[in-house]
C-alpha cells in the first residue's frame, strides 16, 4: 500500500480591512491600519510562520460608479507590488503574489515590475493576469469606455506572451535581462530589453 504524501497548497488572501463591506466598523477591528505597514508585516510573517504557501494581493483600478456601497473594486488601499516588495524585505520563504491587469498596463512595464520582486525577493513573485471587468477603470486611463471583452481576452493573451519572452535570466550569479530587439504583434509594440545591466 503506497502512502499518499500529497500537501495542501494555502494563499493568504489579504483583503484588508475584510471580505465584508462592513469589516472595518467590527468593534476588533482597527481601521487605521489599512495604510500602516507594520499591520501588514505582522500579517506576512504570521502567514508564513503558519505555513502558508503565498500571500496574495487582489487589485482594482477604478471606483463604484453609483450609489451601491455594496460592492467595491479595491481590496488594498497600497499600490499591491509596492506593497510585496516592503514585504519581501521582512519575510524569507512565503510567495509574493499580486494582480495586475492587461487592460491598463503595457507588457514593458508589468515584466520590469515583477522581474523587479522577483529578483529583489529571490524568486518568490506570482502575477494574477486579470483583463479588469470594471468598466469604470477606463475613466482613469483617459478612455471613454471600457476595451470590449474579446478584444480584452485577445489583448491578455498577447501580453502574457510578451512578459515571457522579457522574463528574466540569472546567468552566474549576475542579472540578465533577456533581450528582445523588437515585438510588433497585432496589440503590442515592444523594442529593446528590460535593462541594460551587462
């Protein structure tokens, strides 16, 4: 009889100051941590004392556009890779992972970002690609209207092909970047690479 030594993969969805609209008015709830990194670093280094495979930061790029105080589109009031590095600092081992959108990003900066934690916290960066649903994120990146769902789709796929070929390399202990003389694709125009550090 062979022994099952599958293990259980956990992520620490951080929503701060709680899944529930109304967490931040529980009487344990201190509110004001929201924008205090002492609070978040408390959390990361319980999460990976306890085992836990990742922290993960969700993202949204635009606000309600109605009245409705049900719903909200931000879960983290700091911008999530900022935060992750921060935390990259006060952690050893726990996964590092934040969403980022395809929609209002380009591909140049997205693989720069996350070579970036990636490098500065020894291979612990995750990206959750997401096409951003809220139509209200394009009044913040000077658009009249959100990019339609299939070209949203069609565009992610690109882009995630993109951020690949610019992943980065460690070539005897010095950082490379891999080069990508010129990319022109339907969507994407990318020419040169991530950094020149030879």
């Amino acid at each position: 009889m062979s022994q099952n030594n599958r293990q259980m993969k956990l992520g620490a969805f951080f929503v701060i100051p709680g899944h529930h609209v109304a967490a931040w008015r529980h009487p344990d709830a201190q509110a004001d941590d929201v924008m205090n990194f002492e609070f978040y670093r408390r959390l990361a280094q319980t999460a990976e004392r306890g085992k836990f495979d990742m922290i993960f930061l969700a993202d949204g790029l635009g606000g309600k556009t109605s009245g409705d105080i049900s719903s909200r589109f931000v879960s983290s009031i700091f911008e999530p890779l900022t935060l992750l590095s921060s935390l990259a600092s006060v952690t050893s081992h726990i996964g590092l992972a934040a969403t980022v959108s395809t929609t209002y990003n380009e591909p140049f900066h997205v693989a720069r970002k996350f070579a970036s934690l990636d490098h500065l916290s020894g291979g612990r960066a995750a990206w959750n690609v997401v096409t951003s649903g809220n139509p209200a994120e394009a009044a913040n990146f000077s658009k009249d209207q959100h990019l339609r769902h299939d070209l949203r789709y069609e565009r992610a796929k690109e882009f995630v092909d993109v951020v690949t070929m610019m992943r980065l390399l460690t070539i005897r202990n010095r950082v490379f970047f891999q080069t990508l003389t010129k990319y022109e694709h339907s969507i994407t125009k990318v020419s040169g690479s991530l950094s020149e550090v030879h």
